[in-house]
C-alpha cells in the first residue's frame, strides 16, 4: 500500500525550505539566526503535513 501522505519528506523539507527564504527575503534587514529558520521550516513542514 502507499503512503497517505500528499508529498514525501523531501519536497515538504524543500518547499519548507523555499518558504523560509521567501519569508527572509521579505524583511531583508533581519538576519535571521540558523535556529530561527530552522524552527520556521520545521513549523511549515509541521502544517504542510497536517
């Protein structure tokens, strides 16, 4: 049987990835700690799984 899941962990973690960017590049004057991105693309991934 297949997974249920829409999307597999790699495109989750690339579309997190390119979300977290974007959300950087909108205020370009923060410089956002690894830490921070990472608990973004976390979060996104979270959501987009749910």
């Amino acid at each position: 049987m297949r997974s249920r899941s829409p999307v597999d962990s790699r495109s989750t973690s690339s579309a997190s990835t390119r979300a977290a960017r974007t959300l950087v590049g909108q205020f370009p004057a923060l410089e956002m700690p690894d830490a921070i991105v990472r608990e973004l693309q976390e979060g996104l991934a979270a959501a987009l799984a749910a």
